[in-house]
C-alpha cells in the first residue's frame, strides 16, 4: 500500500520522488514519505516553484538550503528577485528592492519536520522572521545574512 511505496521513497532524493509521483495512490505515499537528510538548495526562481509544490507533496522534507533568486543562467548582478520582505525591513533596501518580483519565504513553515534550514548570505531576505523558529524539529540552524534581523524573543 502506501506505507510501503513511503518506506521505498524514504531512499530517493526529493526531486526524484516528485517525478515518481504518477498516480494518486503514488502521490499520497509522496505525503507521507520522510524525505531522507539530502540537501535541497532553493538557488532559482524554478526551484522555488518546486519548492512551493513541494510543501503540499514532500511536506515532509527535512533539509532546505535558501539562496539567492535567480533565472537559470543569469549573473546575480542582474538579479530581479528576493523573497518578501520581513517585520520591520531596513528601508534603503526595501526601497532599492521595491519593483523586484517578490517571492514568499513563509511557505517553508509548511515544512514541520524540518531539522535543517541553512539561509546563504546571497539570500535576499529583509527584516524580522518570526516564522523561522517555529519549527519544532530544528536541529541546525545556520544564517548568512546581511538585512536579517535578529530578536530575542523569536527565540523564545
């Protein structure tokens, strides 16, 4: 049943379970699978697209990796796309940033076993995310980031 097709796709990275989803009794096994430790890097506006179907297929997933938002084959100095900004966003940014295509982080909060989040520097993240510490199964958090502010009662 789908508990087995789960336990078979628990050995497959996340985007070869996305493919193996044909059919309905493969797609509600993909719900269920826990997606194995494998490193899922969110570095172009397509793997972001991914990422957001992903959150009600693989919700499961437990290692995601934010970048910088690019299109397949453009530099980052041409770079047009940033993740919504947070609370409290610092403004010379905000303004800079303001026509860019803005893409919204919070859909990795759907994401409740996830044990390992890394933000790169190049992420274009602004302002106070509360969000990120709710995940109860956090077990690494690693942030590189010149505009994320940081709260202590985030933390709390």
């Amino acid at each position: 049943g789908t508990d087995a097709l789960a336990n078979i796709f628990g050995f497959l990275r996340p985007e070869d379970i996305m493919r193996a989803r044909l059919n309905r009794k493969m797609r509600d096994s993909a719900k269920k699978t826990i997606v194995p430790m494998t490193e899922f890097s969110v570095d172009s506006v397509k793997k972001y697209n991914a990422m957001a179907v992903m959150t009600t297929a693989l919700p499961n997933l437990q290692q995601i990796v934010l970048r910088l938002l690019c299109r397949h084959g453009d530099l980052w100095l041409y770079n047009r796309y940033k993740y919504s900004d947070g609370e409290e966003p610092d403004e010379s940014v905000a303004v800079q940033t303001a026509d860019w295509v803005t893409h919204d982080i919070e859909i990795i909060s759907n994401f409740k076993r996830l044990r390992i989040l890394e933000i790169i520097y190049d992420a274009p993240l602004n302002g106070r995310y509360p969000f990120l510490f709710n995940f109860p199964l956090l077990q690494n958090l690693t942030v590189y980031s010149h505009y994320l502010k940081w709260d202590l009662e985030m933390l709390a």
